[in-house]
C-alpha cells in the first residue's frame, strides 16, 4: 500500500481503526505536517509513540518525515527489538533512554530544526536552561532546557547523557544537534517541539536586547496550574 494513501487519508482519528493504525496514520500525518512547514528537511528527524502492549512504533531510518509509509513504521517490542516494518532510527537509542526515564512519556519528537541547532551551538548559553522564560506558553509545554554535551551522532553515550537528565526534563537541547522532546501524546509533544522552536527564534531576535523574562514567581505558578506530565 502507498504511503500517500495513509497520509491523505480523512480518517486518521477514526474510531473504526485499530489503536496502532491510528498511531501509524498520526505519525506519517504529524511527520508530513513537521515536514512542509520547514521544521525537519531531508531524512532528518524522527518520531516514537508508546504502544497499548508496552512497545513503540518509530520511524526508519534514513525515512523523510514528508513521505512516511504508515505500513513500513517499525515497531519494537518492550526491549526495543524490531517486531516487523523497516529498520527503526539510528537514534533509537535517544527514545528509549527518554521513555526509561519518563514511564508516563506516550510519544517522543527529535528533529534538527533550524533556530534550535542554532540555539545549541551559541557559546555562553547556560547549559542547565538554554533559552530563558520569555513566554507563558514557552513554560508551560517546555519548561527548563538543560543541553546536553556534543557527541558524534550514534554515539551510545550520548543516551547516557539524555538518560541522565531525562528524568528531570521533558526536553533536551543535543549541542550541534537539536532537540529531543517528550510529551502524553504525540500531539503533545509535536506541540512543545513548535513551541521550543519558535521560542529559539525569539530568543535569536532579542539577542543583546536584555529582553523581559517571566519572574521565578511567575514561572512556578505557570508550573503548578500546567503540569507537563
């Protein structure tokens, strides 16, 4: 079946498809929205969702987000061995350190898009919060962005590194990279990506301006009305 056949299909959140179709249809829907807008390119990026029987479907590798086969999606089993579909993501390794870490996590995003990396490779930004609170929302699907250290892309340890921070973080910022988000849902997640995305670029374009930030204050009550997960 083609991939085109899924993606224009009017029926993504039937009720008539199985849980795993529609996670299929969602993830090649999603992944060509994320595509066309400009915020992946090439075969940059990729997606995971948690599966009903504790598993994950996750896209290939080498795959454009803009032309997802639905069918071809790998799906991993609870210790991450591919069940059946195309070989996962080289990055696999990024989504299962970020789900062993955030048991309540249902979906993950990473991409490569554009104001992030430039975000990741500014000398002087702090390392524990990369992009300052400058908007509510910002805080609210985002919150603190701890980056994590440059490793060579495949690199095991840099799992290490997600892993270590994953715990306390919904998202992480890779050095040279981009970022690795987590969210209850792939809308969820796909939401805060946009989000931390569009913040990046705020933060570029105020860049020297001594912009005005949300207070602590405001920042935790902004936290305890919107929990992330």
């Amino acid at each position: 079946m083609s991939g085109s056949s899924y993606v224009n299909s009017p029926y993504v959140d039937s009720p008539y498809l199985g849980t795993e179709s529609r996670q299929r249809e969602q993830i090649a829907t999603l992944g060509r929205s994320l595509f066309e807008r400009g915020l992946t390119m090439g075969s940059s990026g990729n997606i995971s969702v948690r599966t009903d029987d504790g598993g994950w479907l996750m896209t290939p590798t080498n795959a454009c987000l803009g032309r997802l086969d639905p069918a071809r999606i790998s799906r991993l089993d609870g210790d991450g061995r591919l069940l059946d579909g195309d070989k996962p993501t080289k990055e696999s390794f990024l989504h299962m350190a970020m789900y062993a870490e955030r048991p309540r996590s249902g979906a993950i995003v990473h991409l490569h898009s554009t104001h992030s990396v430039a975000v990741s490779c500014l000398p002087g930004v702090d390392p524990c919060d990369c992009i300052p609170p400058l908007t509510a929302y910002y805080v609210m699907r985002v919150g603190k962005l701890p980056l994590v250290p440059y490793h060579v892309p495949g690199d095991p340890a840099l799992g290490d590194a997600v892993r270590g921070l994953a715990g306390r973080h919904s998202a992480v910022l890779l050095a040279n990279h981009g970022p690795v988000v987590a969210g209850k849902t792939l809308e969820a997640a796909v939401y805060a990506t946009e989000e931390l995305e569009e913040t990046a670029k705020l933060f570029l374009l105020l860049r020297g301006e001594n912009p005005r930030c949300l207070t602590p204050e405001q920042v935790a009550e902004l936290e305890a009305r919107f929990p992330r997960e």
